[in-house]
C-alpha cells in the first residue's frame, strides 16, 4: 500500500474536529437532544439538491437555512443574528486527541495531506487554524472551487487533480459513510474512521480500511 498511496485527502468536520460544541448549540436553542442530528442530516439533503439541480449556495448559507427551517417547526422565528450565534461554534472547534499525533506520523511517512471540505474557504481556513492542525496540510480545498457538493464525483475529481495524483494513488479519509461511499464509486481508496456513532454504509463497497482514528490509520499505513 505504501509503496502505490501518496496523498490522503482529509474530510474535516467529524473527521478531523469533534463538533460536539456546535451539536450542543443547536440542540440548547432549539430545545431536543436531536436536533443537531436532524440538522446536519438535512444539511447534506439540501446541498446535494443544490448539486443534482446545478445550483451552488455555500454550505454557511445552507446551514443557516436550514437551521431556520427547523426553528419555525418548533414554532420558534430566529433573527439572522440570532441563527449566526447559534452556528457560531463552528469555528471554534477542536481537534479529536488522536488527529495531531496522526498527522504527524503520516507527514514522517512522506505522504502528501489535503483538507477537502463542503465548508466555505474561509471558514474551513478558521476551523484549522483554531484547532492547530493547519501546518500539517499541503493544501486546503472546498467544493466551492467546483461548485458541486461532496459526494458528487466532480468533486473528488478536481481534490485529486489538485492533489496532481492519480486515483489509484490517492485515499479519502472521513468518518462520513455517504463520503467513504462517493469516494470510492468515485475510484479513491478509502480509509473509513469510526467515530463514535458512525458506522459504513450496508449496500456499499468494503472500504480499503476501517479505523478507530487517524494515529491507527497511520501505524496501518506502516505495515
């Protein structure tokens, strides 16, 4: 594997950061314990709309949308300065213990790190930066370059162009199963990280690796 892989691309939220502050928020204002699951949930249903449909907001946008949309079910009206607030956490968001440590090993081990995001530039720059993991990416990318959202193909297509790599040379590395799944079908390798509460996708194919973290995923990459 060593010998064949020479970039690993990175999904961030969930991945990389534990976004239990920002679930808190959203679950705090809107008053149940899974709102913030239902959020993220329909958060991706609306961006892949936007793709398959050929329209492109940024995914800030969408999430702030959304967010009002599951306020007013609960019959509350947030202000848009109100819904900033609550969305706030998103940019301050820490590194899970393991993801440092990790991508210390693989930047030794000689290979090429990208960040890949649905996330808006600016906002996938702040997250990194605060969670002081930045230093170790060789590049940070967004959809927003393509306007397609992740798990469209075009997607993967232009962070493995970007990476200047062959497929065949390249891994997706996300805790997300619709990530792992268009990555592959998109023909990365996949490196599947199961976080707590994530597990792959039943109908899809077999990742290259399924791992508790990223220092795992590292020491594997050594074998």
């Amino acid at each position: 594997m060593k010998n064949i892989l020479k970039t690993l691309i990175f999904d961030v939220n969930e991945t990389l950061l534990d976004l239990t502050p920002l679930k808190q928020s959203i679950n705090k204002s809107l008053g149940d314990e899974q709102a913030a699951n239902i959020w993220f949930a329909e958060l991706l249903q609306y961006a892949l709309v936007e793709s398959i449909t050929n329209s492109y907001h940024d995914f800030s946008k969408i999430a702030a949308s959304v967010l009002a949309m599951n306020a007013r079910k609960n019959e509350l009206n947030f202000s848009e300065e109100r819904i900033k607030e609550i969305l706030e956490p998103i940019n301050k968001l820490s590194a899970y213990p393991d993801v440092k440590p990790g991508l210390i090993q693989l930047k030794n081990s000689g290979y090429q790190l990208i960040a890949f995001s649905n996330g808006k530039p600016s906002v996938l720059t702040e997250q990194l930066e605060y969670a002081g993991i930045s230093e170790y990416f060789d590049s940070i990318l967004s959809v927003e370059s393509v306007k397609k959202y992740k798990p469209h193909p075009e997607t993967y297509n232009y962070a493995v162009k970007q990476a200047g790599v062959e497929k065949q040379h390249a891994m997706m590395v996300a805790a997300h199963a619709w990530d792992i799944t268009g990555a592959m079908r998109a023909g990365l390798k996949t490196a599947f990280i199961l976080r707590p509460g994530k597990f792959p996708f039943p109908l899809s194919e077999k990742p290259t690796f399924e791992v508790r973290n990223i220092e795992v995923l590292a020491s594997e990459l050594k074998k």
